[in-house]
C-alpha cells in the first residue's frame, strides 16, 4: 500500500513508472499499529484465515485533513474479499493477437462493464470499440452476452480478424458484429440494432477516444477530448425520438471522460438538458488519476 495524498505533487498515484514511497509505507503502517493491535492473537501470513485490504480514494469527495503537516489525505476502507471474478491477466495486452497503440487496459475494461452491471444473455454494444477490450471482458464476465463493436478505423489498421481470433483462443463467443464505421452514424447503429434482432442493447459501453485516438474519431463538434460522448449521447437521443432506441428503458451507458489539471469535471458534464433529450439520468462519477496532467472519470448514466 502506497500512503499517499491528494496534493502530494511529488508523490503521483498513477502513471508510467510510478513507484511506491517506502517512507510513506512506514508512516501508514505506524496509523494502522491501534487497528492491528485490536485483532489480537499470532498472524499466519503465509496461510491466513481471512485477507483483510486496504482501499484508498474509492468515493466521492474522500478525504480528510488528518494527514500530517495539515497535507489533505484520502480517505481509507478496510474490506474482505468475498468472492472473485475473471482473471484480468488472461487478456493481457502481451496475450492479444489483435495489438493497438492504445489499448484499454483489462482492468478498466472489467471496471465499466462491472459498472455496467452485465449479466448473463445482455446485448452489450461499444460504439467506439477499438481492438474490442471492453467486449473481452463482458463475455469473460458471461459467455452468454451478446456483444456488438462499432470502429470507425478499417481493417488496414485494426484487423477484425485477429480481434475475433482473440475471442476464439480464449473459448469466448463471437461477437455478433464487429462494424466498420462512424457509430455517429444512423445507419451503422441500425446495422447495430439488427445485429441484436432490432432489439436495444442493455448496456452500452465505451472508452471514447481522445488524445492519439481522438484524431480518428471523426468528430467535430469542439468539446475537445468529450467530444465523442457528447455526441455518443445526442445520437441516442435522436434515436429516442424517432422511436428506434438505441439504449433499453432502465440500461445503463457507462464511458471514460478525459479531464485535464485544471480543468473542473463538473463545467465539462453533459448539460442536464442534453441528458433529457436523450432519456438519460446521471448516476455517478469517480475519478482515476493517470499522471500529474490527466485523470479520466468514469461517468454512468440510466435511460429512463
């Protein structure tokens, strides 16, 4: 565990190259002696009857201004494991056939489509599917979900072949489509919807693309590195209206959002006027710092 803050510049939680702080290992373990103590009796650490974890910075506004020098510190949970999921190292990037620039790391792709709340036999769509890791990981979630991918980049630059190898080698069903095209597209997400027997999908989830990826995107609609959810959510709302939904009444859209220094998430959210157009209703958001520079949120919202 890295004892960490939420303005130790010094000090990044995430990034390339990040390293724990051994002094700040040391003070956190000298907060945690009361606590330990407490449980009393010997401790087997190599074949305990109950591992106890110690989660930092998992809500809203968790901090408190205990921290030492009056520096402001995230707030801590202790929790036990009750069960556990699919193995994210099975989908490593090193494991995939299909290799992109910017692949989304397994975790988060577990993380949205957890989120997301997929079970078994939901039809799950990615309008911005990339190399297909949030697709990886809700059939690895439920082999019965049925999974569609739209991706504006052809296969001279991503091979939907290898994607599909990268299904098959893992013993996960297909997806039904893996579509080539700009998913801001009314006919491809019709295409989409066909795919699934006209039906709507259950979920629909996506990390958008920005920074190298954005360049791609095809959008133009100025809202910088939201551009595509932006334009990701008024499609679905123009799709509301025309009686062809793209999102189930109660089904959840669950996405990335890029938010730079400085910037403050809340001036950069969808308007709640936008979010009516298109049926939706804002959840939540949680925040994942990348570097010094960039964090991504995660944003939820329900059609309703």
């Amino acid at each position: 565990h890295e004892y960490s803050f939420v303005n130790d510049e010094n000090n990044p939680r995430f990034g390339k190259g990040t390293t724990r702080s051994v002094k700040k290992e040391k003070s956190a373990l000298q907060q945690l002696e009361p606590l330990l103590i407490s449980f009393k009796g010997k401790v087997d650490l190599k074949n305990p009857d109950c591992n106890i974890y110690l989660l930092e910075g998992i809500c809203d506004n968790c901090v408190t201004d205990s921290g030492p020098k009056g520096i402001t510190e995230l707030l801590k949970i202790l929790a036990r494991k009750i069960s556990s999921g699919a193995k994210v190292s099975v989908m490593a990037p090193k494991t995939r056939i299909c290799i992109t620039n910017t692949p989304l790391e397994p975790i988060a792709a577990f993380i949205l489509c957890n989120l997301a709340s997929i079970r078994e036999n939901d039809k799950v769509l990615d309008p911005f599917a990339g190399s297909a890791s949030v697709l990886l990981a809700a059939s690895m979630i439920s082999n019965s979900v049925r999974t569609v991918g739209i991706e504006i980049a052809s296969d001279k630059f991503l091979s939907r072949e290898k994607v599909r190898q990268d299904f098959s080698t893992r013993g996960l069903s297909q997806p039904l489509g893996l579509l080539i095209g700009n998913s801001m597209d009314s006919k491809i997400r019709e295409e989409a919807r066909k795919l699934i027997g006209g039906s709507e999908f259950d979920a629909i989830v996506c990390d958008p693309p920005y920074g190298i990826r954005e360049a791609m995107s095809g959008s133009d609609s100025g809202y910088g590195g939201s551009a595509a959810l932006f334009d990701l959510i008024d499609a679905i709302g123009r799709d509301r209206h025309l009686g062809t939904p793209l999102l189930k009444r109660g089904g959840k859209l669950v996405s990335f959002f890029p938010c730079l220094r400085g910037d403050n998430i809340e001036d950069l959210l969808p308007s709640n006027e936008r979010l009516k157009r298109a049926g939706l209703l804002f959840e939540f958001k949680r925040e994942q710092k990348l570097n010094s520079a960039l964090s991504r949120w995660v944003l939820s919202f329900k059609s309703s």
